[in-house]
C-alpha cells in the first residue's frame, strides 16, 4: 500500500463498492414495495368483491368467493370475530386477527329485519400480512381487510389475500444477480484504476527518475522531461525545470562570486606580503603608506563581501520610519574628501526600512559619481505617488545603453585599463541594488540631462517585509 496506484485503486474500488451497494438496497427496497403495493391492489379488489355481494345481501353461506384459494384466499368474519365464511380448501390463517380458521354458518332461520340491497361498504382498507395453508401446503400472503354491513349478515369484516411469493422470488433474483456481479464490478473497476492511474503517473516517475540523476550527476543545466498535456503533471514538470534553472543560475553566481573574489582579495593580499616582506628585509623600502592603502581596501573589500553574504542568505531590513532627506543631508556633510562638490536638493520624504542599509546605497552611488564626474554630482530626494524616489547623478561620460544592467553585476568594471585603486572591486552598485531589492524598490541607470550618468533609487514609502532587525 506504499504506492500511490495500490491507494487510489483501493479508494476507488471501496467508493464504487459503498456506492453499488447504497443503490443496490435502495432498488431492493424500492422493487419490494412496488411489488407489495400491487398484492395490496390485487387483495383490495377481491376484498370489495366480496364485501359488494354483502352489501347487496347475500348471505354469508351463499357469497361467490374466488375458486383460485392459493391465489385469492378469503375469510370474512363477523363483529363477535366468528368466521361465517372462508374460502374451500383453507386449512388456517393467520395475519387476519381471527382466532379461528374454520368456517361457521349462519344459524337456520335467522334474520335481522332489513331489506335486501340496504348495506354499506367501507371506504377505509387495512393491511397486513399472514400465512395461509391450502390442502397442507402453506404461504405467505398479504391480506386487504374491508367492513361491510348487509341486510342478512350484520357488520362483518372481509379479508381477502395475494401471495408474496412473486414478491419474494423477484426480490431474491435480484439480489442473488447483484451479489453475483458486484465482484466482477469491484474488480473492473480496480483494473481500470489501477490502469488509468498508472498511466497518469508515469510522466511522475519520469520527471523523479530524471531529479534522481541530476541529484547523482550534480549537473544542474539537465532538464526534467515536459509532457505534452496540459494538466497539473506538465505544470509540475515545468516548475521543476525553473526551479532547476534557477538552482543553476544561483550555483553559477556563486561560483563566480567565490573566484572572483578570491581574485580580487590575492592581489592585495599579495601586495601587502611582498611590501611587508621587503621591509622586513630593507626597513629603509618599506612603502608604510601604500601597507596602509592596501589594508583599507582590503578591509573594505572583506566588510563588501561580507555585506553580501548577509543578502543572499535572505537578511530583510527593519521597519525604521526616517526622512530621506535628512540622511541624504548628514551623508554628504560628513563627506569632506570627495574629489567634486555634491549638490542637494532633497524635500522631505519619509520612507520606512533600514536606516544603515540605505545609508550604504547612497554612499556607494556617491562614491560611483566621484569616480566618473568631471565637475559635479546633484543629489535629489522627491516623492513620487507611493515612493520615493533619490536621484544621483554626474557630469561625466555616462552609462552606454548596453552597459545600463551589466554595472550591477557583481565584480564587473567598464573600464578594465583604470587601476584597482581608483575603480574599486565592482561591488558597489552590485550591493546597492540588492539592498533596493530587499526593501521593494529599483536601482535603475539611466542617461541624466547633462550626458553623465543618472542613478534612481525608488523605494516605497512603506516596509514591505516582516522586519528581523535593524541591519
């Protein structure tokens, strides 16, 4: 029962059954009573035979009674429960509240003073049901009881009989077929269950098969196999399949992460050992101020690095509510050694998130513009609708078009000949954008009025994720 086929042909075959076996007493039940209503109609017609000859008054010892007894037995009996008439050949009955079975004739010579043709028959019927024994052999039959008053006979109470081996012997057939074929039923339906489930199920196994390789082969650019239905398995399938693709991009972006900044960390690395190295050798050549610029960068290179990893690993900023604003202004206050001045031009707008982590956006933007501006970089904080939105932007040589998505990648350079010092690790707007992604905004290049570069940061007003601290 471990497979899911074994359970849904199980399930189904249980259902079909309850449900066959629901229906199959339900027509029992139904064709039972169909049948009993018709004994009831055929014992209602002979009871108002008899008791119409009463009514007419006929003498109990002269009525008409049906010769077929076996088929129409009848017994008519008196307000005292005598029986003044009963059919030929009835040995007993019972089911008809008579305590007696055998026939009593009216005594000779009497009469009761009423005209011939003066009763009544009763418009009310009652049923029940008894045994009744016609020269030894006995049966079940159900009984129509009718009062009729006559002339010669008083009030008396005419019970005529159907048989309900019709009844019995149909119901028995029936229910002997149903049992016979519900087997055969249960069984098709398992069958074609455990077939149709198979079927549906095997893209499933194919799509599990192919997971099983790929978990072995550790190659994660091999695809799950897409039916070519449109139903919840090929939907599956293609859920896999981009679930594997970013599972690979996310790989690759880590591989590339993890070399480049091995390469990138060497080289100071490097630089320092070879300088600490000669001065150990030669106090004298000992370059103590490029020792110090080389440590920085490496400092600042580690805390990048660092701040990266605290992104991917799903770090969300807090819910601090702050004017922009304000931070863009105590931002390039304390910023004194910029190489250009930096213009301001920042209405208030309050924003919800972390305070540090956006601080860091606008610094490394600022520091972006430093690099590239000839004479100036313009700050702007507006609101736009439902965001906010900071501008920075340079005089310099701008972004090309193509290039407008590539310079947020990380560890990448437009300009590869410019040294290390002056270009920086390629990381800046690598984490500014994470960071802007991390609080429901966009980090966008575009080209600004005076043909440098322009860097527009949106964010909402307000938090969009459940905060884990201030970061």
């Amino acid at each position: 029962m471990r497979s899911v086929r074994a359970r849904t042909a199980l399930g189904a075959t249980l259902v079909v059954a309850v449900a066959l076996v629901g229906a199959g007493v339900a027509l029992l039940a139904v064709l039972r009573a169909n049948l009993v209503d018709q004994a009831e109609l055929q014992a209602t017609v002979s009871a108002r035979s008899v008791a119409s000859q009463i009514a007419d008054g006929r003498p109990p010892d002269r009525l008409d009674l049906p010769d077929d007894t076996e088929e129409h037995p009848v017994q008519v009996v008196d307000e005292d429960g005598r029986v003044v008439a009963v059919g030929d050949d009835i040995d007993a009955i019972s089911g008809t509240g008579s305590p007696r079975t055998k026939a009593v004739a009216p005594r000779a010579g009497e009469d009761d003073g009423r005209e011939p043709g003066t009763g009544e028959v009763s418009d009310d019927v009652a049923y029940s049901k008894g045994d009744v024994t016609v020269d030894g052999d006995t049966a079940t039959y159900r009984f129509a009881a009718v009062k009729a008053s006559g002339p010669r006979s008083g009030e008396v109470t005419v019970y005529a009989g159907a048989p309900l081996a019709t009844e019995t012997a149909t119901v028995s057939g029936v229910r002997d077929a149903m049992l016979g074929t519900l087997p055969v039923l249960l069984a098709v339906v398992a069958a074609v269950t455990w077939l149709v489930t198979r079927r549906a199920l095997k893209p499933v196994e194919g799509i599990r098969g192919e997971m099983a390789a790929i978990t072995a082969s550790e190659d994660l650019s091999r695809r799950v196999p897409e039916p070519g239905t449109h139903d919840e398995v090929a939907r599956l399938a293609r859920t896999t399949n981009e679930t594997l693709a970013a599972l690979e991009a996310s790989v690759e972006r880590q591989r590339r992460f993890v070399a480049d900044a091995s390469h990138e960390l060497r080289s100071p690395i490097a630089s320092l050992r070879t300088q600490l190295e000669v001065g150990a050798a030669h106090p004298g050549l000992l370059d103590l101020p490029g020792a110090v610029a080389d440590t920085v960068r490496l400092q600042q290179l580690a805390a990048d690095l660092l701040l990266l990893a605290r992104l991917d690993a799903g770090e969300r900023p807090g819910r601090t509510r702050f004017d922009l604003a304000e931070l863009v202004r105590q931002e390039v206050s304390q910023r004194a050694e910029d190489r250009v001045p930096v213009r301001v031009g920042a209405e208030r707008a309050e924003v919800g998130g972390s305070r540090p982590q956006l601080a860091r956006v606008l610094a490394n933007l600022l520091d972006n513009a430093q690099r590239h501006a000839a004479t100036r970089v313009t700050v702007t904080v507006r609101t736009a609708g439902r965001d906010v939105v900071l501008t920075v932007e340079d005089d310099g040589a701008g972004v090309p078009e193509a290039e407008r998505e590539r310079i947020f990648e990380r560890f990448v350079r437009l300009d590869d000949a410019r040294s290390r010092d002056a270009g920086g690790a390629g990381l800046g707007l690598a984490i500014a954008r994470d960071i802007a992604d991390r609080h429901g905004g966009t980090l966008a290049a575009r080209r600004s009025p005076s043909g440098g570069a322009l860097l527009e940061l949106r964010v909402p007003r307000d938090p969009v994720d459940t905060p884990r601290g201030d970061a």
